[in-house]
C-alpha cells in the first residue's frame, strides 16, 4: 500500500465527513432552519470542494513520483 493510496483515502473520507455534517445540519429536524447550522453546513460543503480540488492537485503533483 503505497502512501498515495493512504493520502487518498484519507482525504476522500475528510470530503465524506464533511457532507455528512452537512446533510446532518442542513436536514435534521431538530436543527434545520437554525442559522449557525445552516453556516457550518454551508462550510463543510465549501470544505469538500476544497478537498476535491486539493486532491486533484495533490494526484497531478504525483503522477510521476513513485511513492512506495
């Protein structure tokens, strides 16, 4: 298992993580609606996307670096 694998599911479980807490802020009952929930899930969609484009970078960056 090479460290780009690792990197990469690390990230890709830090993007799950972040739009879990955001489903969760933006649709649980009991605080949906409420405007500081409704910022951080804001944010943590903003933070997945970072992420996404943070991976791509990071992915073109070791393409031809063999990490073993």
């Amino acid at each position: 298992m090479s460290i780009r694998f690792v990197h990469q599911v690390i990230i890709f479980a830090a993007m799950a993580v972040a739009l879990v807490f955001a489903g969760w802020c933006f649709f649980d009952p009991s605080v949906a609606g409420n405007l500081p929930y409704t910022l951080a899930g804001a944010l943590c969609v903003l933070i997945a996307i970072g992420l996404v484009f943070y991976e791509r970078h990071f992915l073109k960056r070791t393409r031809k670096i063999i990490l073993h």
